[in-house]
C-alpha cells in the first residue's frame, strides 16, 4: 500500500518528482501533502484497473486537460502492489543496504571532482579512533592551539601566542606538529631511524601524504603508523608541558612513539615474532 510516499514530492514514480515534472497541476492540485494512496480512484478497484484522482478544482479542472492526460499516461506505466510495504529503499548499494562509502562515491560522481583521498589515509589507517579523530582535526587546521584559541578570542589577552617550546613561533598546527625545531627533531630521529633523509613538509596536509604514499610497500605499512603516532605524542608532550608543567626529553617521545607503533604493529600481526628491542635495532627486518 503506498502510504508512506508523498504523490507529488516523492520520488516513487521510477525516481521522477511529479511537482518538477508536472509544475502546473502541482500548483493547482488541492491537496499537495497527501500520500500516493490518497490520489487512487476508484480505491475500490483493484492495482491493474487503478484510476487517479488529481485533486484538482472543479473550476480549474478544465485548466490544462492535456498535461492532465499526460500525467494520466505517464502513471499508467506503474503498477502498484497494493500488498507490499511502503517504505524508502537505498537502491545504491548491492543488497540495498546503506553504507558511508556509497553514500560518498554518489556525491563524488555527483559533483566531478576527484575521489577524496582522506577516508583511505585517516579513517582507513589501522591507529586508535581517537588518533584518526586527532589527525583529521589537525587537516581541518581544528585543533586548539594557540593561534586559533586567540583567533577566536578564547585565549587571555595575557597568555602568549609563541610555541611553549621554541617560544619564538607562533604556535600553529603546522608549526607545533612539523615546522618548530623541536618537533622536527624528534621526526628527524625518525628518519634516521630508518636511514631516510628528509625534507620538511610545507603543511600537516603534505606531511600526511608523504608518510601515507611516500614510502615503500613494505615499508609503508609502518609508517602509515608512524605518522599519526608521531603527531599525537607531540600534541600529548605539549599538552603535558602547558597544563602540568612536566617537560618529556625528545629521546622518551621517540621511544615511546616506536614503542607505541611496535604494539599497533604486533596487533596487526606485522611484526612476525621479532621482539621490539630488534625493532628498535634495525626496523628493516620487519619488512622481509
Ligand atoms: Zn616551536
């Protein structure tokens, strides 16, 4: 029974909108909110013999007899099952299950551009949620630091803006996470860790690329890790020497950051029996 779909604004009639199709009977239609259900005549007939009732005024009912048949016509191609259940569908997903990732790829068809690249390099990374949630705050340039807590006004007039670390910056997303001497040294720690020279990336957006894309397959899969362990240490040293006066040495950041990921990796089942003092050692081994 079709009870639940609007006639004139739903989109039962193989997906057309009859008020866009039809613009001139919906604006003289009497009864626009009603169901498909409420435009059956007779109601007593059954789906094969289906007639409709417009609803249109009587003094108007001569208006415009010919898009009158028109839409007469057009319906005429359906066929209603009057023993079904009226409820939406989502038609764009095998099984007309509803998924995120459908939903997207309409959009993205939809509108030409390019596929986004962030569902794979943040929400598609094997890290804790809180640290995707993190990293994509950080694209979003969202993360409170002291130059958008001013912006906004929340920081005192007294408080000032410069980086707690190098305190000659101002402390940006950028500069906190990749730019300031010292978060650099503790990247740069990293590379020389895997024997990578390196070049400071321009942006957190340039950062994220080259550390999803920029490496080997096999290495790769560990420095997809790295990335955003890296800048949630960061973000959590800072965190700690603004709010609890307690400075952590770079060399306690860096083990911990390699410490943290040699877990994600051994839950990952990537770092086949190799105990973490040889990850420390020689991270190569892990990509045979
Ligand atoms: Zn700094």
């Amino acid at each position: 029974m079709v009870q639940a779909s609007f006639f004139w604004y739903g989109s039962w009639a193989d997906g057309c909108i009859l008020k866009d199709v039809f613009p001139s009977l919906f604006f003289i239609c009497e009864q626009k909110n009603q169901c498909v259900n409420r435009f059956r005549f007779p109601s007593n007939l059954d789906a094969h013999q289906l007639g409709w009732n417009f609803h249109l005024p009587l003094s108007l009912s001569n208006f415009n007899p010919s898009k009158a048949q028109e839409l007469h016509l057009f319906l005429s191609r359906f066929w209603l099952d009057e023993s079904g259940v009226d409820q939406l569908i989502w038609t764009a997903s095998p099984g007309a299950t509803f998924s995120v990732a459908d939903a997207i790829n309409i959009l993205v068809q939809s509108s030409g551009l390019p596929p986004p690249v962030w569902p794979k390099i943040i929400w598609g990374n094997n890290v804790p949620f809180k640290i995707m949630v993190f990293h994509w705050l950080a694209i979003k340039q969202c993360i409170p630091v002291r130059d958008i807590l001013a912006s906004r006004s929340i920081l005192p007039p007294n408080v000032s803006t410069l980086c707690v670390f190098c305190m000659t910056d101002i402390e940006t997303i950028d500069h906190l996470l990749i730019h300031c001497k010292w978060s650099s040294s503790i990247l740069s720690d990293l590379f020389r860790w895997w024997n990578i020279r390196w070049i400071i990336p321009r942006s957190i957006v340039d950062f994220s690329f080259d550390w999803f894309y920029g490496m080997g397959i096999k290495a790769s899969k560990f420095w997809k890790l790295i990335g955003p362990a890296t800048m949630w240490a960061i973000w959590m040293a800072r965190n700690d020497f603004i709010f609890n006066g307690k400075f952590t040495c770079r060399s306690i950041i860096v083990r911990n950051i390699k410490l943290k990921v040699f877990l994600w990796a051994s839950s990952l089942k990537l770092v086949h029996g190799l105990q973490a003092y040889v990850w420390d050692q020689n991270p190569f081994l892990f990509c045979q």
